[in-house]
C-alpha cells in the first residue's frame, strides 16, 4: 500500500521531523539529494553514457528545493561528470540550507551561474521549486522552464516538477515536463491528478528518513494499492458452488446499446461471480443465448402489465447477492419506472452506473426514492460517475471537478451516503468515514466505449461477496486499472478495447491458486 499525501500534510512532517525529532534538515537534504543521484547514476550506467563526457543542467531556486539541487550537482561532481549549476532568485531571500549548500560548491570551485547558457545537456535537473508553490511562474522562472522545455536530454524534477501544484496537477502558468520525477518519503496527489502524469514522467518515491507520526491515527491521506492482484484477490471456499460465490443481476442495455449489457455482464463473470442474470427485453434473449450462454435472463415485453413486471424484479431481487443498474439503458421512462420498482425492492449493495446516474441527476423523485430505501433496507450504495456525470450529480463544471477531485468524490459520498467511484484518468474512491483511495492501475488507452461498463460489472461481482464492502469495491477498481495494463501489453494503449479489458482480467488472476 503507498500513501499519497497533500503539500500541508507533507510540510507537518518535515517540520514534526525536524523540530521535534531532531533530526537536521541538511541531514534530510543529503539524503534526497543521494536519492536524487542514485535514480541518475542510474540512467547514465543504463544508457551506456561516460560520466566524464555527461553534460548535466540543474536549475535551483532559493529555497530547500534548490538546496536539494546544489546537493545533487555536488554529488554528480564527485561522480566525474560535468554539471552546471543555475542559481535563481534574490540572494537576501535564500533559505539558510540554500545558503549554506552554496558554499559548499564554491569551497569546492564548482561556478554558480544566474543565467542558462546555450548549450547541450545530456540531463536537465529541475530544483527550482519544491511542494509548496501555489503562485504561477513568471519572469525568470516561466523563460527558465520555457528554455529547459525546449532542451533535448533526459529531465529530472525534484520532489515535483516546478508549476506544477502539488495537490491538484494542476499547471501554474506553465510546468516543467520531467521523465522523471524523484520524491521523498511519500507520493504527492498532484503527482496522479489533473495534469500531473503528463509532466511527472515516471514518478520514483524514495525514503529518506521523515518520520510517518500520526498518519495512520488521523487518516489524513489517500492511498493505493500497489500489490500484486493475486494478493489480493477474495479467498474462494475449495468447498463452495456457483451460489456461494455471489450473485448478481444486472439490469443493462436497451436498443442500440446492447452492448453495455454483454460487457457488465462478462466482466462480472471474469471477476469471479458465480452466478449473473440480466433483466432485459425478450427481443434480445438470443443475443445473449449467443455471446454469453452462462448468463441467466430475466426477460420482459415491451408491453408488459406493470403489475408483472414488478412482481419478475421482486422475484428476481429476492435471489440477488448485489445489483448493477445503468449500462446503457437510456434515460425514458420504462428506463425510470424499472430503476424506482429495482430501489423498492433491492436490499443487498447497489452499483448505479451509466444512465442511471443521468437520470438520477434530472429527477428528484428517483433520488428521494434512492435515500429513503437505502436508509430502510441499510443497504449500500455505490455511485460510479466520470467527471461530467459527477458535474451534473453536484451542479459543478468540469474544471471545478478537475481541480479539486477528491474533494467533489467526498460531496459525493456524503450527499448519497455512498461509496463514491469517480472515474478519470486516475480514479478517486471516498466514503464517509474511511480512508481515501487513489487508483493508480490503468492507462489512458482504457479512454473507450465500454471500459465503465465492463468496470460496473467488476464492482457487482466484488460487491456480491461478503467482507468489507469498501475494500471489495476498492480491489475491483485496481483489477479494472491492472487488467487494463496488462490489456495494454497485448495491444498497445491505441488499439486497446473493452473486451481486452475482460481478457486481462480473466488472465491477471491466474497467480492464485484459489482463485
């Protein structure tokens, strides 16, 4: 499991370990900046460059992250290599360790320039700002990032691409474009939201030495799983039968979107359900008869008397072990009466997905509807929106929702006293009460038709287990991401598909022997 921290949760424990620990700051800056020259080292012995001929570029501001970075041009130095060190900002301004870091290098003779020199570097280092920026970078800094931008070479951030916000990923103005980014002790959000991965590369934690006090106690932070998935897959009973391992109706689908409904539904069986059946029209019986032979259907006419139709889903819900509702069934009005009569008789937990979320942001009657059974059948209720069906649910834009993603997940979980699965480019899960999770499974190739579809489906087979539901719920969102990689592999992000999705989970979960 890896924490994920904020800029302020972050500064308390440096400050905690400084101030109350003891333990120096330079001391912590020696080990970053190690940090920061092993992950180089590295990059020039992998690329067969020599040491004695490595241009390398660091770039430092006046602060503690500039002080990390003249900490790095000394071990690089002492490595051979040949490294010009740029020095921004007012000198009265500098922090003391950026002070005393200067120095050293020039005891050392090492030159300290203001200004980029026109020239080739086989390695840019960014050291300019560390998690704390919240203004845009002008003036010097914007032109300093503009030209390192431009540069050919590998680029290297220092705890967090400069411009980049720390808890958002948000770009202040402009950002630096690292393929690396090396940070300490704990991962940051911004590092994984908003714009963040375009420009943190490949993100390298590394300990150095900051104490973890009162994380754990206070659980403020996010985290995310970063195990193996037979790790963490249920354990499956050797014992057990198709009726054990959960049961789960999926009412999905409607014309020209049957699709949704074949996906939801062979995900749930990749996921490990024992037993999945679809309410849908009876036109459709033999699409399923065709594509999917296990599934069990619960089929209705078109003009079937509503006193039949609510009598076959009080039937139908009485068998069920969880419920997913919304992969394309539209938004009319049977679409509506067959989620009010599904909420009037579902007492096990709830997956609103897709179109039910539609409906459920226009029509105050379904969400009176939705609160009132939850609360009298204590069941749970899991909201999966992407960032626009997540504006429409809270009445935000998209870029409220992109600036503060876990914050909107958390007005989510609170309003419909959920679990609330809110679906980008990385995933955030919330629920009153518990720790927040990051997904940092997945890939952008994963942007296709279906992918939601076939993640509702994961989400009701997880939900139809006993056990801790919101960790169920998490581990199917990490399946999702992890089958979408290994998806990915097979493929290539450009030509992945749903259906590559299913295969990748079907294929990811053979390590456990129980499984």
């Amino acid at each position: 499991m890896k924490k994920i921290l904020t800029a302020n949760q972050m500064k308390d424990l440096d400050r905690y370990t400084i101030e109350e620990i003891g333990i120096p700051s330079m001391v912590l800056m020696e080990r970053a900046a190690l940090a920061v020259f092993d992950e180089i080292k590295s990059y020039i012995v992998d690329t067969n460059l020599k040491p004695s001929k490595t241009k390398v570029l660091i770039v430092c501001g006046g602060g503690n992250n500039g002080a990390d970075g003249m900490a790095v041009a000394r071990l690089l130095y002492n490595y051979g290599a040949l490294v010009q060190v740029i020095l921004l900002g007012d000198e009265e301004k500098y922090s003391e360790e950026c002070k005393k870091q200067l120095y050293i290098l020039q005891n050392m003779g090492m030159s300290v320039g203001a200004q980029i020199k026109d020239a080739e570097y086989d390695i840019i280092v960014d050291a300019m700002f560390g998690i704390g920026l919240k203004r845009s970078l002008q003036d010097q800094y914007y032109e300093c990032v503009e030209s390192m931008n431009r540069m050919p070479g590998f680029k290297v951030a220092v705890d967090i691409p400069s411009g980049l916000d720390t808890d958002t990923g948000i770009v202040k103005g402009i950002a630096f474009k690292a393929d690396m980014t090396v940070t300490f002790e704990f991962l940051k959000r911004g590092l994984f939201l908003g714009d963040g991965p375009l420009y943190s590369g490949k993100v390298v934690c590394r300990e150095i030495g900051i104490m973890h006090v009162d994380l754990d106690a206070t659980h403020k932070y996010l985290y995310a799983f970063d195990e193996q998935i037979p790790q963490l897959l249920p354990y499956r009973n050797p014992n057990g039968n198709k009726g054990t391992f959960g049961k789960v109706y999926i009412y999905a689908g409607s014309k020209d979107t049957m699709g949704a409904a074949l996906l939801c539904a062979k995900s749930a069986f990749s996921a490990g359900a024992g037993m999945v059946k679809v309410l849908c029209a009876k036109e459709y019986d033999k699409l399923f008869l065709e594509r999917i032979p296990e599934v069990m259907l619960s089929c209705y006419e078109h003009d079937v008397d509503s006193d039949v139709l609510e009598q076959q889903i009080q039937k139908d819900l009485h068998w069920a072990d969880s419920v997913v509702v919304g992969p394309g069934i539209g938004i009319d009005k049977l679409a509506l009466d067959i989620l009010h009569l599904i909420l009037k008789y579902a007492k096990v937990p709830m997956v609103f997905d897709a179109d039910a979320l539609n409906i459920l942001a226009t029509n105050v009657g379904l969400k009176q509807d939705l609160l009132a059974t939850s609360k009298e059948f204590a069941r749970d209720l899991i909201l999966t929106p992407h960032v626009g069906e997540l504006g429409r649910l809270l009445s935000l834009s998209t870029t409220e929702i992109k600036e503060k993603a876990y914050e909107c997940a958390t007005m989510l979980s609170a309003l419909y006293h959920c679990i609330a699965v809110c679906k980008d480019a990385k995933t955030v899960v919330a629920k009153e009460g518990q720790i927040g999770y990051l997904n940092l499974s997945g890939n952008h190739g994963m942007a296709t038709a279906g992918s939601g579809d076939v993640l509702a489906g994961i989400i009701g087979a997880y939900a139809a287990l006993e056990g801790d539901l919101y960790r169920n719920v998490l581990k199917a969102v990490y399946l999702h991401g992890c089958a979408g990689d290994y998806a990915a592999e097979m493929v290539g992000e450009r030509a992945l598909m749903a259906s590559h999705i299913i295969e990748g989970v079907q294929q990811i979960q053979k390590g456990n022997k129980n499984a």
